[in-house]
C-alpha cells in the first residue's frame, strides 16, 4: 500500500495487535513488530526462516526514545547527535524493566537501537507509539530489499501489509557499532563509512580495518542471489552476467549487464547493489561478474555484502 494516512492506521493497528508490517527505511524495508510482544518477534523469525541466535534490530523514532530503552554513553551521545536520524545503529545495555521481549536479543543484555531516516518509518513508529523490532524484509541468507515489491516478491502472505515508500536510498543496511563494552567495535559496515564515525569518536575495534577484509571463503553466505558470483572481475565470461563499477568493457549486451555507477561513485553504487544483482539473478546466466569496487567509504559496505553473497552456500542452491 501507498503510505497514506489510512494505510499507516492500518499498519499501526496491525503492529498493535501483535502482527507484523514491511515499511521503508533509508537503508533497506524492514519487517517490523511490535518489540514487546514475543509473539511478534516470534512471527518475524518465523517468516524469515531467521536462525534463533540471530538478534533483531530495536526500531525507535527519536533520541528520547532511544534513552528510555538503552544506557547511553558519551560516545552514544556524540555518534546519535551526528548520525541520527540515519543509518546507524548503536548496540547498548539494556536498561532494567523495559517492555522489549527477550526474544529479541535472544537473552543478552544488550539492544541495537536505530533511529531511521525516513519519513515513513518515523510515522509508523509515532502512529504505532511502540519501538518496532524490525530486521531486512527478506528470507534469510538472501538478499535485502531494497523496493516493496522484493518484499512481495520474497515474502508475499507471509506479510500482512508492506508499506510502499520507494526506492531506499542509502541501498545497504546501517553500520553496527558496539558501544555496551569499554571499546567501541565495529559489528558491520554499513551506510555510515566507517571514516565517518571515527571522525567523531577516535578509532573503532573490529571490522576488517585492523585486519584484511575477509575472504568469501572464510564468511557465512548471506545477501545472496540465486546465481554464484564471481567477484573483482574486471570483464564477464562468456555466459556470465557482468555487475559493472565505473567504466564499463566496450561491446557487452544491454540485457546482461548492469552498472552500479558509470561516473564511480560509492553512494550511488550502495543504493543500486541490491536491486541490479536481483535484474541479472535469471536463469539463463552461469554466474555474476562483478567489477572491482574501491575499498572505501561506502565501498566498505558495498564488498562486505559482495563477499558474504559469493561466500559458499549451505546446501543445494535452490
Ligand atoms: O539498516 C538496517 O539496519 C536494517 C533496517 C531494516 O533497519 N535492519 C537490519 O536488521 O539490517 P538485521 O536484523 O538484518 O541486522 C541486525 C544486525 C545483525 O548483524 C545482528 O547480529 C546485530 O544487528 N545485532 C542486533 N542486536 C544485537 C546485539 N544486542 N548485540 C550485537 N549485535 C546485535
Ligand atoms: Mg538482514
């Protein structure tokens, strides 16, 4: 649905009752319900197929908010009053008694908080007056949505209502950092380059920075299309669909090939990922090429995903 002002009272109405809503965030569409009720949380693992050990993000629609949930600390003051609204999510411990159901960091005492930058994300967590815990609306191992209709496509009944706000525009999830221990700790690269944040709070641990990133070998699958994917490819194979970054080979078929940014920009390429993976994910190709993407502000995020989706699957590809 359109998010009118009559859908987003249905959606809130929903969320109320315990059942779940796809919504848009500026990172990708999020499947939302209400962060206090186990049986929520329940059904959002459930219609992921999620693993259990998994936690979910806690979605709330300001500062404020965030403060009744989690303690914050001076790094959580200065990286939420640059940050949000935005695609940054802080891991912080849990303050005692509050109504979010354990199921939704599966028994620790810690929670991720985020306060997203969209418009609709923002009305439905006011029009709901609940945080939302709401993970990427997709089957899990696959890969994020980044429109409503690859929710549809990916989780169809399993969703009541799918809040249509168009394309996201950041295109990859929100950055992770840890800040519940004594260091801060990169959990994920995401749409806040990892430059950024240090800008404001001095050096973060983990996160492929002190060390090499990690090769596809060594990941778990994840954000993975049907296809394999071949990675730093600098032309396709014959039979392969080509993912290109900047200029691209001369001479490739239009209905094979996608570019994530002729002009070689991050952010463009963040917000196309996603989206041009799924149009070249058809049958009649043997495998993606991808080109080589700069590791570098967005471009961090954007091979985080890259790597996780060409890492070994589990099983037969289906
Ligand atoms: O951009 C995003 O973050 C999207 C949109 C929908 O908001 N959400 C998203 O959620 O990507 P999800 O559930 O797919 O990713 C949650 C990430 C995982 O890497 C999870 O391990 C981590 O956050 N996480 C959640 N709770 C945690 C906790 N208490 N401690 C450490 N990591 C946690
Ligand atoms: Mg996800």
């Amino acid at each position: 649905m359109k998010p009118t002002r009559a859908a987003l009272r249905r959606a809130a109405k929903l969320l109320r009752r315990g059942r779940l809503v796809a919504f848009p965030t500026e990172t990708v569409y999020g499947l939302g319900g209400d962060a206090g009720s186990s049986r929520a949380v329940a059904a959002i693992y459930a219609a992921k197929s999620r693993p259990g050990h998994n936690p979910l993000i806690v979605h709330v629609a300001d500062v404020a908010a965030a403060q009744r949930l989690v303690r914050f600390n001076d790094r959580a003051r200065a990286l939420a009053r640059a940050f949000w609204p935005g695609p940054l999510t802080l891991v912080l411990r849990r303050r005692p008694g509050v109504r979010i159901s354990r199921l939704v960091a599966r028994g620790l005492d810690t929670l991720a908080i985020r306060v997203a930058d969209h418009k609709v994300a923002r009305a439905l967590l006011r029009a709901t007056a609940r945080p939302l815990a709401a993970p990427s609306a997709n089957r899990s191992g696959r890969m994020s949505p980044t429109r409503a209709q690859h929710v549809v496509h990916a989780l169809g009944c399993r969703v009541p209502l799918t809040l249509d706000g168009g394309p996201c525009i950041v295109g990859v999830e929100s950055t992770v950092v840890d800040l519940a221990g004594g260091r801060a700790v990169l959990l994920r690269p995401g749409g806040v380059p990892r430059e950024a944040i240090e800008a404001v709070i001095g050096p973060l641990a983990g996160g492929g920075g002190d060390a090499r990133p990690k090769s596809p070998g060594q990941l778990a699958s994840h954000y993975a299309p049907r296809l394999p994917l071949r990675l730093d490819a600098p032309a396709p194979r014959p039979g392969e669909a080509y993912l290109a970054f900047g200029k691209s080979p001369a001479g490739l078929a239009a209905r094979s090939t996608r570019n994530l940014s002729p002009s070689g920009d991050l952010a463009a390429a963040a917000a196309n990922l996603f989206a041009m993976l799924r149009a070249l994910d058809r049958p009649e190709f043997a495998a993606i090429a991808v080109a080589p993407i700069p590791e570098r502000g967005l471009g961090v995020a954007v091979n985080d995903r890259l790597r996780r989706a060409a890492a070994p699957r589990r099983g037969a590809p289906s």
